[in-house]
C-alpha cells in the first residue's frame, strides 16, 4: 500500500473512497454528481490522475500480517516502512482543512434514495445474472473446496502447538525419527513436509485475503472508528482534568477569599460605629461653645444648623444617654433667641443696604451675611422680613427725593433759603434747565436705587427657590430609593440567606455594604462646599461638620446663588412647597412694588412742580426732552424689574395730551392766518423747501438741519419738484407741509402721543381741504384777501395744491402705521376719509373749470349765425377763450390732466353747438350752410390743436350733425 500517511479518524484523500463504496460507470448517471472538495491534497511527485485503487498496492497483506519480527500487530495498513525500525508517529489533523459531517451528504441521500428504492425494487424482480456474480460464485464455490484439504486440526479454535499432542500431529517426528532411515531420505522427508504446510498456508492466506478483499469496507471502517474513539477518549480524559483543576482553583479564589472578606468587613463595619458614635458624643459635647461662637460672628444659619443636628442625633443616635438629658432644653431655648436676633440683624442691614451712598458701585452689601439671614429666618418661618424691607425701600425712596433737591438748591446763589422756607417752594424757583439736571439726577438715583434693590431681591429669591428645588428633589429620591428597596427584595436570592457568619446572614452582609457608598456620597455633599453655612468658621467646621455627617437621616444639598455664594440646603426645612411659592411671587412682587414706589414718587416731584403751569408753558424742544428723560427712565425701571409701571406714564401721558393740544391748537392758528392772508398766486420755492421734499423723497420724514452759507446763495425755484413732477404751489401749501413734518416728528419724539397726534393731524388737514374750499370755490378770499375775483389761475393753483397734499398723504399714513400698535390700526380710516375728501374737492375744481367755459359756450353759440365771413366772429372768439383757458392752467397742471380737462371743454362745446345748429335747422346735406359751419368748425378744431399739449387731442367733431331727414 503506497499511502504516505497514518491512518486517522477521518477518511483521508481520495485514496480511501475505493473501501467505502463501489465505482460506478459513468455514463450510466442519471445527472452529474458533483465532487466534494479535495480535503487531502496529493503530494507534489504524485502525476498519476487516476483514484487510487487496491490494485496500486506494492506489499503483500499476508506478509505483512505474519511478519514474525513485531512485537504486536500493527492497525495501521497505509505506511511505507515495515519492520522493527518503524516508528508509529501521529499525525495532526490539519486546521486549514474542512469537517466533513453527514449534513454534506443529506441532499445527495435524499436524492438517491428514490433512486435506490426503485433499484431494490428492480432487483427483486429481474435478479441479475452478469458474469461478475458467477465468477463471484465460481470463487466462492472453489475456496471451499481448497479448504476442505487443509486438515481440521488447523481450524480447531483451541489450536496451540505448546499442546504436546497437537504438535505431534502437525509435525509427525516419525517421518524424522525412522530406524536405518537415510539423510537424504530425512531431507526429502521434512521437505516435503514444508511444502504441505506452505501449501496450507497458501490456501488460508489466499481466503484470507478473499475474505478481507470481501469486507475491505468493514475492516478500514472499524479500524478507523477505533482510532477515532481512541482520540475521543484522549480529549475527555484531558477535558475532565482541566475541569477538576478550574473547579479547585474557583474554591480556592472564589469562595474562601470571599467569606473571609465578609468576616473583615463585619468587624470593620462594627469598629467603624463604635469609633462614629464615640466621635459623635465627642461633637455634640462641643454643641454649646460652638453656637455661641457662631452667633458672635453673625452665623445664623451655622448656629441653627448645628442646633437642629444635634436635636435629631440626641433623639435618635445618643438617646438615653444620661450626661445629655438637659442639653435639649437648652438648645430650644437657644432656638429662640437666635429668631429675635435675626429678626433685629435683618432690620439693621437692610437700612444700612438701602441707605448707604448711591455712588458706591458695590450692589449688594455683605452677600453672605444676607444669605445667611434669608435662610435662617426661611429655616424658622419668620416670613414677615420682606415687610420690614418694603418699609425701608419707602423711607429711603422719599430721602433720596429730598437729599437730590437739597443738594441742588444749595447750588443755586439766587434762592434766599432763609426767605423762602418750603423745599418745595426753593424748588419751584428753579428754571427749566436747573429743575430737568435735578430731575435727571434724581432718576438716575432711582435707577442705581432700584438695581441694588434687585441683587438683594434675586439672593432672596434664589435661597428660596433653592429651597423649594431641594424639597421636590429630596420627594424624587425617596421615590426612586422606595422603588429601589423593593425591586432589591424581589430580586434578593433566598438561598444566600441562609448563608449565615457570626450570628448575621450573608444578605444582610450585601445590604450593607451597599449601603456604605451612600453614606458616603452624602457625606461628600454636605461637606463638598468650604464656604458653605455651617463649616464657614474655623473654630468650628470640623465639628460641626462631623455633626452633619454623622446624621444618619440627615441629606443636604448644596446651591450657588448669584452671587456666587455657596448655600447649604437641608430637608428640615419646616416650609412646604406651597409656602415656598408663594414666597417667591412675594420677593418679585416687592421688585415690583420698588418700581411703583419710584415712579409715585417722581409724579409727586412732577406735580408739586407743576402747580404753577410750568410744564404747560414749555415749547416744542424743551417737553421733548423732558419726556424723553421720562421715557428712557420708565424703559430702565422696566428693564431693571420686568415691569412697566403706569403712574409715571400716567402722568407723562396726561401732560402730553396737554402739550399736544397746545401744539395743535398753536399750528392750526399759524394755517389759520396763513390761510386768510393768501391770495392764491404761484409763490417761489425757497431751496430748504425742495431739500425738505428731497429728504422725504429719501424716506427721511422729519425737518432737515439747517446748513449755514450754502441755502442762503441758492436762488429759490418757480416750481416744486417731487419725485420728477412739478408742482406749483402757494406759501401757504409750503408751510403746510413743514407743518406737517412737525407733527409726524413730534410722534418719533413722543412715541406715547401718536395717536393724539394723528388725530390732530387728521383734523389739520381737513381744516385745510374746507377752508382752501371755502376760499377758493366759495370765493371766500374777495372779502378776506379783497380780490376782485376767482379766476381760472386760482382755481389750478388751488387744485394743483390740494394735489400735493394728496401725493404725501400715504407717506404720512404708512409714518403713522409704523408707529401705531395692530390694534389701532383702525384710525388709519381718517387718512381714508381725507384723501377721498380732497380728490372730492379736486373734482369740483375740474368740475368748476367746465362749467365757467359751459356758461361761455351757451352765451356765444346762442347769437351764432350761419353766413359769411367765414369764420365767424363768435368762432373766433370761442378760440380765443380757449386760448386764454390753456394759457392760464397749461403751466400749473400736468399735460394728462390739461388734456382731459380740453376733453370735457370740448364735449360741452360740442354739445351748445348741436343744440345751435339744431335750432337753426342746419343739417349735413352738403348745402352752402353746412358748408359754412364745416369750415368754421375747422376753423376751431385747427386753432384749438395748434396749443400746446392738445396736437394729439382726439376732438371728433363729426357727432356735431343729426342725421338728415
């Protein structure tokens, strides 16, 4: 056998599939099989592409089965050296190639066992009958009979030849041992006797072999299954043991190390108590001589802190103890006199807080004493401390009021304060400029007063809210910690506890040394703040400290105000949540009670100044600055507080309403004047008037700055110019319009009075619209002005103007809407009303222009006679009031305008000369009459189109005709 390999568990190469199944011919395959693949390589020398068969064997099997020279039988077939100098190597399998299992070979049994059904089925019925099976039989039939001479003895299965009588019947020594027998004869005799017995052996070896060729598949299975099973059991063998040894070496690690870490922890948990409770009796001593050291220093909250510690831990921890039984009397007592002294010590820094000099720029004086006051006086309920400060902030409001005007009349040299007694009397003599610095001065001190009162009030509010923030958060950790316990009960192994060490069970063991990080984590954030309340002082932090931690019930939680202070939070807060809140809304409802202090008292200082009518009496510039003072200090306190308080712009609101009546009343008596004095001639346009229409051209509505020299060397223009129209206008129309950027600059000076101003507006241009009418139409201006009459001029001029004011009343009206709130939109209507008011009045100029040329047409046709010359005098004259018409309005309204105005001319001139012609009874019959009317008709058509801006004008005089009879 030429296999270069040992045998092993699985069947290796393609060498050793001739002993497990039958070849097959090829081309009898019913559809291709496919090939597994190769999981033994062959060897680089091999060049033979054929399957190995038993056919390649080069040593005998007999042979190698009797060789006399091994000591056992060897089960390995598949080796290239036999003998004593073999040397039985194993052979590992190798990691790169694949594990073969039966699950590679399920398809192919379930596709051949249909197959391999039938095929039993066929053989049942036809039996083969090849020649392969009669050899086979032929064989078969021919061992036996070489058996049957082999003798019986050979085939005894108690065969030995150590047996005297069956060696002496395998080997007869009579054949040797015969008298006068001849050595040749003795030689040919045991010859003989050999070849017999190498006859025998022949014919055993070669059934042997049949046998074995017979059952080859058999043979290598089972010696494969026994090294199999052999490494098998190797594996075990090594598994078990690795076993054992992690088994004793987890007893080792595991179980002793542990129980004897449970024994040193219960001993150091038991040592650890006896030393806290022998410290805690230490610290408690210590109680009485801390306090009072606290209390010295202003530590209000320290003092209160350690006192209600050292209640709980002589109720809890040390009760019973007979050396303690009075010290818990003496505490209460204590208790009480520290509430007195922080009532009376929060009395005193408020009045040194507020009352101290405004120009200091520190805001809040002595933040930790402050801090400490709030919160012991919140740890006693002593909430009647904000009513102490709201008494104080209204002392000190009137003070800072009266200290201002001292100051300011001891300035002036002209006030006799030995005269004039009253403060309020040396402070009515002041001037404008003299009363707005004090009034500025004093808002100012409002504004510095106000802001210390906030950083007092937002340390006040931060205490409490860190109050209430560590209420609901101690309520979520007892939730959470509730929850926690119970699932830990659910989840807790029965069988550990009944693990019992010295008298405690393992569980309780584990629950404690649970526990253990939590006390100290507690520990950790009671003392993780070194400035905080309690440990602020060095006599005593360390004592006072180890009293906190010792509270075994006792959770803390540390906070930062504003200002950067550490505050120490504690759950003995007697306060509830409700209380708490309502606080807070007290604290910034007193914020807020300081802004309406202030401004109260500024209304007072304005009306105490006002008595006299001097705020009335003040012009356009000075209440502007006034109110924007008041403004400006309203929006601080409003920023400061996050209020806007109302009894300042009260009172700004009403003197604005005064101040806007007055400026009304003062511009519409100037339009008044100006408008009885006009006499509705084209003025001249000055150059500040048409940089005042450029800068609102700009989008800039508010009166331009006056510039020095270079105005005054422009020539003032015919005609105004806006956005590339002309305008031209009278005096009073340009004062107008300066008049009315008054107003809408009054609005961006005094945002409070925009909706009076619009009002006021409103009414001053209707004031125009009707009195310009009144004037004008009306002929108003022949008995104010004494003109002699209202010509066709006046009457362009007047509507060219009106024109103007028409053009800027949407700029005024989108001023006003950018200024007004979405809910007074609606008095943007009055813009509406005016605008359609004067397109209204510009109508009935137009309309007035017609009919002054409709009464000249009806007097001149009516004496119209059709006869020569030809034309007539009455169309020559017509022709000339034309002319006149379009000389006196062609300058002063637009060409579009002029054009629709010869429109309607025309169409009444048409209109009188059908009726004349009419009455007449000239008709377009091509007769000598109406020859003579054609040509005067021309006449007119000719003359009125060679004017200027009426070339194009469409007259259609063809509908002058009736229709001939």
């Amino acid at each position: 056998m030429a296999s270069s390999h040992s045998s092993s568990p699985v069947p290796q190469g393609s060498s050793s599939d001739v002993f497990f199944k039958k070849e097959v011919d090829p081309t009898k395959h019913i559809r291709p099989v496919q090939s597994l693949p190769d999981v033994c390589p062959k060897e680089p020398t091999v060049t033979d592409q054929h399957r190995w068969t038993i056919y390649h064997s080069k040593v005998n099997l007999p042979a190698a089965l009797n060789d006399p020279r091994l000591a056992k039988r060897e089960s390995d077939f598949f080796t290239k050296t036999w003998g004593l100098d073999f040397v039985d190597t194993e052979v590992i399998p190798s990691f790169y190639l694949p594990q073969i299992s039966k699950e590679h070979f399920r398809v192919y049994q379930q596709e051949i066992s249909q197959r391999e059904k039938i095929h039993e089925r066929c053989k049942k019925i036809c039996p083969p009958k090849d020649t392969f099976d009669r050899t086979l039989l032929h064989t078969h039939d021919k061992s036996r009979t070489d058996l049957e001479q082999v003798p019986k003895i050979f085939m005894k299965p108690d065969f030995a030849l150590d047996d005297s009588l069956t060696f002496n019947s395998v080997l007869p020594w009579s054949h040797f041992n015969t008298a006068g027998g001849k050595g040749n004869r003795d030689a040919a005799s045991s010859k003989l006797l050999q070849e017999k017995l190498s006859h025998y052996l022949d014919i055993v070896e070669v059934n042997i072999a049949h046998q074995i060729s017979l059952r080859s598949e058999a043979f290598f299975h089972a010696m494969t299954s026994q090294h199999e099973l052999q490494d098998y059991l190797k594996k075990t063998s090594q598994a078990v043991k690795m076993l054992r040894d992690k088994i004793a070496q987890i007893d080792k690690v595991m179980c002793d190390g542990s129980l004897h870490i449970l024994r040193l922890a219960l001993t150091r948990n038991n040592c650890v108590k006896v030393y806290n409770k022998l410290k805690l009796m230490a610290t408690v001593h210590q109680t009485q001589p801390t306090v009072q050291v606290l209390l010295s220093t202003s530590e209000f909250v320290g003092a209160l802190d350690l006192i209600a510690t050292t209640q709980e831990v002589l109720q809890q921890e040390l009760q019973g103890i007979h050396s303690f039984r009075h010290l818990g009397s003496q505490l209460c007592e204590l208790e009480k006199l520290i509430d007195k002294m922080m009532i009376a010590e929060f009395s005193t820094y408020s009045h040194s807080d507020l009352n101290r000099p405004l120009e200091d720029d520190c805001q809040i004086l002595e933040e930790e004493r402050l801090v400490s006051l709030v919160f012991g006086l919140l740890k006693q309920r002593k909430l009647n401390f904000l009513e102490i400060y709201s008494e104080e902030m209204i002392i000190t409001a009137k003070n800072i009021i009266k200290q201002c005007v001292i100051n300011k009349v001891s300035q002036i040299e002209d006030i006799d304060t030995d005269v004039v007694l009253k403060l309020a009397d040396q402070m009515r003599m002041l001037n404008f400029l003299q009363w707005f610095d004090l009034l500025k001065d004093i808002f100012s001190k409002f504004t510095i007063f106000l802001q210390r009162v906030k950083a007092t009030l937002n340390i006040i509010h931060s205490v409490v809210l860190s109050v209430l923030d560590k209420n609901q958060r101690t309520r979520e950790l007892e939730e959470i910690s509730q929850q926690k316990n119970a699932a830990k009960d659910n989840s807790l192994d029965t069988e550990v506890a009944y693990l019992i060490h010295e008298g405690m069970f393992i569980s309780d063991a584990f629950s404690e040394s649970e526990l253990t990080p939590i006390a100290i984590d507690t520990t950790s954030q009671r003392n993780a703040s070194p400035n905080s309340e309690p440990c602020s002082s060095d006599s005593v932090s360390e004592p006072e400290c180890t009293t906190d931690s010792s509270s075994s019930k006792e959770q803390t939680s540390s906070s930062v105000t504003p200002g950067a202070v550490d505050i120490m939070v504690n759950e003995d807060m007697k306060l509830t949540d409700l209380e708490l809140g309502k606080l807070a809304n007290n604290v910034q409802e007193l914020l807020y009670s300081a802004s309406d202090i202030c401004h109260d008292r500024a209304v007072k200082f304005l009306m105490s100044r006002a008595k006299d009518g001097f705020l009335e009496k003040l012009n356009s510039t000075e209440f502007i600055t006034l109110s924007r003072l008041m403004e400006t200090f309203i929006l601080e306190t409003e920023q400061i507080c996050g209020r806007k308080s109302m009894s300042l712009l009260g009172a700004l609101q009403s003197q604005a309403n005064k101040f806007v009546n007055r400026f009304h009343e003062e511009r519409k008596t100037k339009l008044s004047l100006l408008l009885d004095n006009e006499r509705w001639k084209q003025a001249d346009v000055p150059a500040e008037f048409q940089d005042l229409v450029d800068s609102i051209a700009d989008g800039k509505i508010a009166l331009p700055e006056k510039k020095s020299g270079a105005t005054e060397e422009r020539k003032p223009a015919e005609v105004l110019i806006v956005e590339g129209q002309q305008y031209a206008v009278v005096g009073t129309v340009l004062l107008l319009i300066r008049i009315i950027l008054e107003y809408c600059q009054c609005v961006d000076n005094i945002p409070s009075v925009t909706t009076d101003m619009l009002t006021r507006l409103s009414d001053l241009l209707k004031y125009f619209n009707s009195r310009s009418c009144q004037l004008v139409l009306g002929a108003g201006a022949l008995q104010v002005v004494g003109l002699k009459t209202i010509t066709t001029k006046n009457l362009a001029l007047s509507s060219r103007c009106l024109q103007l004011i028409v053009h800027y009343i949407p700029v005024i009206r989108a001023h006003f809407e950018a200024r007004l709130q979405p809910k007074q939109y609606s008095m943007l209507r009055h813009f509406d009303h005016i605008t359609k008011d004067y397109h209204d009045h510009i109508a009935e100029i137009s309309a007035k222009l017609v009919a002054i040329m409709d009464s000249l047409f009806d007097k001149l046709l009516s004496k119209y006679e059709v006869k020569a010359p030809v034309p007539s005098a009455c169309f020559r004259n017509i022709c000339k009031q034309m002319a006149k018409m379009h000389e006196a309005i062609f300058d002063l309204l637009p060409e579009e305008q002029t054009q629709m105005l010869f429109l309607r001319i025309n169409a009444s001139y048409k209109l009188h000369l059908k009726k004349q012609l009419s009455h007449l009874n000239v008709i377009n019959d091509g007769g000598p009459q109406n020859g003579l009317v054609t040509a005067d008709v021309a006449f007119y058509t000719g003359n009125l189109q060679a004017l200027k801006g009426l070339k194009d004008l469409d007259l259609n005089m063809a509908e002058i005709w009736e229709q001939k009879r």
